[in-house]
C-alpha cells in the first residue's frame, strides 16, 4: 500500500525521476497492485471490472506509462486499429460516416485510421499498402470505380467492408444505399411537379454516380421524356463551371438534378452567378441532408441518406466477418427518403 501511494502522491523531484525514464508494465502494476497480466487485460479490453481497469487507468497516468505498440504488433496479428479509407472528407456524407464508424470503433475498444484518397486509385493503393503495414484488423472501404474491381486481384491480410460504391466480385461486404431508386424518386417527384426538360449532373469516379444516372434515366424514359446527362469531376468548382456552360445553350434545362452534395454547391453557384431565380428559372434536387440544403434560400429538396446507419452498419458487418471469416458474404442495401422543399416547387398551373 505505501508503493502505491507513493506513486500516485509524488513529489515533484520524484514525478520528474520516474518520467525521465522507461516505465514498463511491471512498474504500472506495482503502482496499481496488481500483476502485470491484469494491467495487460485491462489495456487490451480484456474481462476485468471497470473499477480495477480505472485502478489501471490511474497507474498509468501516475506513471506516465505509454504502451509499446511496436512490440504489440510483433506478438499479436492484429492491433485493434480499423482503417477508413474514403473518397473525399469534404463530402459532408463521408464526415458523417465515418463519425459513426469511430463511435462503433471507439464503443469497441479499438481505434481508427482516417485516409482521404480525393478519388486517386493511386493514392488508394498507397493507403491500402499503409494499412498493410500497420497490421490492422479491418478495413472499412469508399472506393474508386477502378480500385474496387481491383480489390479482386489484391490480397489482403485483413477483411474489407465497402461503402457507398461497390465494385463488380461480389467479394466483400458492403453498405450501399439504393442509389438507382433514390435518384429514380427525385426525378419522379420533379417530374410529378410539372418539369420537363430535366437534366443530370453526376460525379465521374465512381459506381456511385453511375447507378444514380442509371435512375435519372430510367425514371425520364418511363415518362417519356429524354434524359440530357453531364458528367464532372466530383467537386463544387467543376459542377459551378460545367453548369455556367450548359445553362447558357439554347435549350437549357428547366430543373437540374445532382448525385452529391458537393455538386449541388456548384449548381447553386452557378445559377446564382448568371442571376437565375430557384426554382422559377432552375429547380435544382440532389443528395444529402446537411444543415445547409435546409438554411439556404429556398430550401433545397434532397435525398436523404441514413449515413449514421450506413457507418454503425458497416462496422457491425465487420465485427460478423472477423468472428466467421468463412460466412458468405453480404450486401446491406438501404433506403433514402425524399425531402421536399422549395427549390422544387409546382411549375405554374401544375397542382
């Protein structure tokens, strides 16, 4: 007992002595009064009580005790560490996933690894090469178009669940929102309100875009109307420029629909700076609920997409691959729900 209060009631010569040099696990177990196996499950999450692991706790912050993760990684295959490789954390939809993959991860005891690729196949491999050598212990995915029919090819040393977009092996699990049928809804809805000429802006990177077209398209010929789609690199400037050109032809669109937050920025852009009035001159619909689409003047109709359960999903998919890596493999395909507002009113005489 007086080790123990020594340590936690130090001097500030002796906190200085014990931080200056190498403290190990036997020194936090003394300082807790316990072995050194039960400091290791309380680090590692193992089945102790949660008043012995804050017991631990305090040692280690008496201690100044920090884990070699080096040797960690050399006598365990895994290190409790999820990687999140996604294609652009400016898309508020990828923030809001991977808020809730960190709040599984975290609920989980493990910690995760955040890459950004910006739609780069090559940086996508340089990152998958990353989460090689750190050994992690799975990896939760948004892939470019090409890197997804080449995680066939790819051998990897850990389970990979998709997000968002999928490639074409069917080899790994995934999470997707039923992107053909929400794109289908927003063209209907628009369709219902009176717009004829209405024209699509999709991002050109991933299969994401490409099912949201196959929608767009699908619902115009239904309705025996042409389908007029563009496609752009996913951002907010190359929508803004590729709309400015489009909305000066002849036979401009009458409403525009797009695959991603990020080019409904770039419409509102454009639309604002040649003066066009929503919706009177342009309605404009698209993906994602954020807090802006709402703030904005109109409101801007949207898909909204269950991003929270997209990331708690594809975490919960992970857990399930790594306790039966021989089940089959499975596809979570969820809903979007429209949200009507006023960029998407009646056409004048329409009810």
């Amino acid at each position: 007992m007086q080790n123990r209060l020594y340590l936690f009631m130090n001097t500030a010569a002796k906190v200085k002595t014990i931080s200056e040099m190498t403290v190990s696990i036997k020194d936090v177990a003394r300082a807790a009064g316990v072995s050194p196996a039960t400091v290791s499950r309380a680090l590692g999450r193992g089945p102790v009580s949660d008043a012995l692991r804050e017991q631990v706790a305090a040692a280690v912050r008496a201690t100044g005790y920090r884990p070699n993760l080096a040797a960690r990684r050399l006598r365990s295959q895994h290190t409790g560490t999820i990687g999140l490789i996604v294609a652009d954390i400016r898309n508020p939809f990828f923030t809001a996933v991977g808020r809730a993959v960190e709040e599984s991860a975290y609920q989980a005891g493990m910690r995760v690894i955040l890459c950004n690729t910006d739609e780069d196949p090559e940086r996508e491999a340089l990152y998958l090469g990353l989460m090689q050598e750190e050994r992690i212990t799975g990896l939760i995915f948004a892939p470019t178009r090409k890197t997804a029919d080449q995680l066939t090819r790819r051998a990897l040393d850990f389970p990979v669940v998709l997000i968002d977009r999928v490639g074409n092996s069917g080899l790994h699990d995934a999470v997707v929102l039923n992107n053909v049928e929400a794109m289908a809804d927003l063209v209907t809805h628009l369709i219902e309100r009176g717009y004829r000429r209405i024209g699509g802006l999709f991002g050109n990177a991933s299969s994401t875009g490409a099912q949201r077209r196959e929608g767009y398209e699908a619902a115009l010929r239904r309705a025996g109307l042409m389908p007029d789609a563009r496609l752009v690199a996913p951002s907010a400037e190359a929508a803004a420029a590729e709309l400015k050109q489009w909305l000066s032809e002849p036979q401009r669109p009458d409403a525009i629909v797009v695959s991603n937050s990020l080019l409904l920025m770039g419409a509102i852009k454009a639309a604002r700076a040649m003066s066009l009035q929503i919706p009177s001159d342009l309605a404009l619909a698209g993906f994602d609920n954020e807090s802006w689409t709402e703030l904005v003047e109109p409101g801007m109709t949207v898909i909204e997409q269950p991003v929270e359960q997209i990331g708690h999903t594809a975490m919960a998919l992970l857990y399930e691959r790594l306790k039966t890596p021989t089940q089959p493999v499975r596809k979570v395909v969820l809903s979007g729900r429209c949200i009507v507002r006023g960029s998407t009113a009646a056409v004048v005489g329409v009810a």
